[in-house]
C-alpha cells in the first residue's frame, strides 16, 4: 500500500468515526457540521479517482455512485430515521396522496404518469407496505442515476471523466430533492439517465428497440421529462455525428447491415401513436394555458429559485444564494468555453453543449423575469447540469497533465458545495422558533388544529385552504384549495376557512380577509379555523 493510499484510507476512517460520533452521540451540534460532513463525503469521493489503484474501477466506481447520493437522500426522506433530528412530513404526505392517483386517467395533465402509479401500486401489493411508508421511499430509484449515467458516459468520455461528471450529477441540488419536490418524475429522469447508455449499446448490437422501448416509457411516466428527452434528440440528431453515428445508427430510415432487424415501422406506429395520445395533447395545453395566463391575465409569476427556503446563518445564505449562482455560471461558462475555444470539437459535446445551454437561458430567463410557462424553474436546473457537466469535465481534465487534474477537482468542488448547501436545516416540526422548514407547510398549530378538528367535526364538512395533505390524510374531509376560482362560493355553513402564518407570507392573503366575514372558533398561534355557524358539539378554542 503506498503512502497517498494509507493517507486516503485513515481519513476515510476518520470520517467515517466523526460522522457516526456526530449522527448517535453529539445531541445537538451546529448546522454547520452537518454540511461540512456531506460535502466531506463528496470530496472523499473525487479523490478516490487520483488515490485508489485504476485497475478494473467500474465496480468500484458504481457502487460509490449509489453510495454518494444515498446518505443526502435519506436526510431529505427522514433525517430521524439516520439519528438526525426533525422533519417536515408534508412532502410524505403529498407523496401519498399522489401515489394513490388514477392510473387511467392518462390524458390528465396532473396525473398522467401511469407507469409511475402502476410501479408504485405493483409494489405496494407485493410487499404489503403502508402507502406513506412506500411514497417516502420509492423516489430511492433515482439514487442510481448518477452511476446509471456514469455507464453510458464510459463509451464516450472514458473512465475518469465518466467518473467525475457522475460525482457532479450527484450533487445537483434538485437530483438530491427529487423525492420532496419532484417525486412522480424520480422514475421518468431515471430513464432518462438511461438514454447515453442505452444508444451505445443499441447502436453497437444493432438492437435498436432497447432505445424505442425506452422512449415509450418516458412517454408514459413523465410529461415534461418526455418533452426534455425530444428536445436533447433531437438536437443530438440534427448533429453531423461524423464520430460515432450513433443517432444516425439509430434512427436510419434503413437499417445497417446486420443478421437483426427491428421491425421499425411498426415501432414508429406505436411511438407515434404514443406521442399523440399522451404527450402532445396535455403538455402542449398546460405550456399554452401557463403562457396566455402569465402574460395576457396575471402577468409574469414570481419565481423562487431552486433552493429551499429557511432560517439559517448568514454564512450558510452567502453559500447557498450566491454560491450557487456562481456554480452555476462558472459551469455554463465552462461548456461554453469548450465549445467556441477549439477549432475540433465531437458532435456530442456540441449537441449537449447546446441543449443544456438553450435550457440555462430559460432557467434564468424564468428566474429574472418570472414564470411564463407553467412550470417551476427549479425543474429546468437538473436538465442544465445534466447536459453540461461532463462537457465541462471533458473540456478540463487531462490525465497527464496534473495542473488540469487540480482545475478539474476545483471547478467540482466549487459546484458541490453550494449545491449541498441547499439542503435545508433539519427542523423539528413541533419547534418552530428558528424557521419554518420548507416554507412552512405544516407547522404544530397546523398539526394541533386538524387533530382537534377530526375529533369534533361534523358530518359532511369542506375545509378551505391551501395545502390539503394534511387535512385530507387525518380528518378524511374534503378540501378544496382557496386558489381556486370558485372558493368564495362556498357555502358558508358546510366550510370550515383556514388561515396560517405562511398563507399571508406567499399569497398575501392577510388573516382579517379570512377571519373577519366568518367566526372564528379556533386559534393556535399562527393558525386559525373559522366557520359561519359553529356547528354542535365543537367547542371554541383561543
């Protein structure tokens, strides 16, 4: 073993002991150490590349890039159940709710994602776990993406750059929020992931139906994710794709010689048929109604950015505001460096150079002007740096040259860092004094107030209000959002008005515009119910 090895593996020990010390024995340690810990880990990671022996790594390589993601995602899911403190359950609820949806309804542009819902019912039936149990974990498929991804990149970059690029992908903030923010797409941008690895070995076996077969699932699992995978197509195809050909390969109108033919006019037929059923119809609808809506009704949106929200120290807001930003300049600039720098430049470089590029450009343009379309643009932010890191890493590195080596492992670092840092703190619920974790859905007056009501609440009830997880999940009324246009109509004797802290904070809905019409017969804090006759047997509460 030879000294960088044995220095490697003491402070892989180290880390090791100070993050086991730190997790079961240290009952309340700063924030701070939290994130210098996962950003060790990625660090760790990086330097395995320069330090550990490169004979046969792929194993190596593959299980580090499930390993890596895994101990972030897993804090986001329940940091109780890794020996952190707190959590906020409204995402597991909303989870449930979302994986008890229809499966048929396919043409819906809510819940059109029957792939994911028949997974996720499949399992649920053959393991007999609760559906709040099964919709925390189930975004644990989108964990492989980085080594998913890593494999495919291996026919074009090679082994150490394949690598490195994975490590970035690994850490991009949204990737690591799948399961909170986006958890119906952890299935679809799984697939997509697969689509580097699955055009190789399709267009070096001839097998062209592994890629069409993928697509339809993409199709079927995702509306937007679908959209993304046409778009990244059909620029990688519009390339000359004079290196390797694979597209071309894939997609000729007649086949290359070879003793198997896809029959691929009937699997253009079933594409086809796809598209037109499940993706043009809804998306383009959803994408046309957002952009009349902002600009002729509302008006641009406002836009949030792709961090969440909390109270933290200033240090920790300088790194995650602007730190991010800065990542995320510094690795457009890079791939666009790489592409307007040299006079030779392979055709997928300059396809996902493009791509990802065309995809920054809207996600600040949704940043800095508001949202046009109806999407959040903190969805476009993991397509950006999925195009662009491994340009970036195969622009930078060289494997001689070590100067290039340390440029690399700093432009990395410089994007890891800030993208841990979005995590947000791990809140208890019940204490709310520092923040209110993820912009406060559900604080423990929320909490108190649906537990009181489901005690006492009378036949046939309607809650008005904003977020209706909770509600729905623990007193089994209906709920209906006061964001919808027909929600002042209500009847008042069969509604029951909500009003919290966070609703006036984004929707400036002030606590006297929902108190003052009705009475008021329950208050907790920042959290309040009114109702225009108080029904029998429910008490007033103050």
């Amino acid at each position: 073993m030879n000294r960088d090895l044995k220095v490697y593996s003491i402070i892989g020990l180290l880390l090791m002991s100070l993050t086991f010390f730190t997790t079961f024995y240290w009952s309340n340690p700063p924030i701070l150490v939290g994130y210098i810990l996962l950003i060790a880990i990625y660090g760790f990671a990086l330097a395995e590349n320069n330090v550990v022996s490169r004979t046969n790594p792929a194993y190596r390589h593959f299980f580090i890039l499930v390993l890596v993601p895994l101990v972030p995602f897993l804090i986001v899911i329940d940091p109780i159940e890794v020996g952190l403190v707190g959590h906020d359950p409204y995402f597991k609820m909303q989870n449930a709710l979302d994986l008890d949806g229809s499966v048929t309804g396919f043409v819906d542009s809510v819940l059109s994602f029957p792939l994911f819902f028949i997974l996720s019912m499949l399992l649920r039936e053959l393991l007999g776990v609760p559906l709040e149990s099964l919709a925390k974990y189930l975004p644990l498929l989108a964990v492989s993406i980085p080594s998913i991804y890593y494999l495919g990149l291996k026919q074009y970059i090679g082994e150490q750059k394949a690598y490195l690029s994975g490590i970035g992908v690994a850490s991009i903030q949204t990737f690591l929020f799948f399961h909170s923010m986006f958890h119906e797409e952890s299935l679809a941008v799984t697939y997509f992931s697969m689509f580097v690895l699955f055009t190789a070995i399709a267009a070096r076996t001839e097998k062209r139906v592994l890629v069409y077969i993928l697509i339809v699932a993409v199709v079927f699992t995702h509306h937007y994710t679908a959209f993304m995978m046409f778009v990244f197509l059909a620029i990688w195809w519009t390339a000359d794709w004079s290196d390797y050909e694979v597209i071309t390969r894939l997609f000729a109108l007649r086949s290359s010689p070879s003793n198997y033919q896809t029959p691929s006019y009937l699997l253009a037929a079933v594409l086809s048929i796809a598209i037109v059923i499940y993706l043009l119809y809804p998306f383009a609808e959803v994408i046309l109604r957002g952009i009349v809506t902002s600009l002729v009704i509302e008006g641009p949106t406002e836009q949030e950015g792709a961090v969440v929200s909390t109270s933290a120290s200033s240090l920790i807001e300088i790194i995650e505001s602007i730190g991010g930003r800065i990542a995320t300049v510094l690795l457009v600039s890079v791939a666009c460096l790489a592409v307007v720098s040299r006079k030779k430049i392979t055709d997928w470089e300059f396809s996902w150079a493009v791509f990802g590029g065309g995809v920054a450009v809207i996600y600040v343009l949704a940043l800095v002007a508001g949202q046009l379309v109806n999407l959040s643009a903190t969805r476009f932010y993991f397509f950006v740096c999925l195009s662009l890191l491994p340009v970036a890493v195969s622009y930078l590195w060289s494997d001689t040259q070590r100067s290039k080596q340390l440029l690399t492992y700093s432009v990395l670092m410089i994007f890891i860092v800030p993208q841990v840092f979005a995590l947000a703190p791990a809140l208890v619920y019940t204490d709310q004094s520092t923040g209110y974790p993820y912009h406060g859905h559900y604080t423990a007056q929320t909490h108190q107030a649906t537990e009181t009501y489901a005690t006492y609440r009378p036949a046939n009830s309607e809650v008005i209000g904003y977020e209706g997880e909770l509600w729905r999940t623990t007193t089994g009324t209906f709920f209906q959002r006061f964001t919808e246009p027909d929600w002042p109509f209500v009847q008042c004797e069969n509604a029951v008005y909500i009003w919290k802290e966070a609703l006036e904070g984004e929707f400036g809905v002030e606590r006297g515009h929902i108190e003052a019409p009705y009475n008021k017969f329950y208050s907790a804090g920042q959290t309040s119910l009114s109702k225009c006759t108080i029904p029998p047997g429910l008490q007033t509460y103050s």
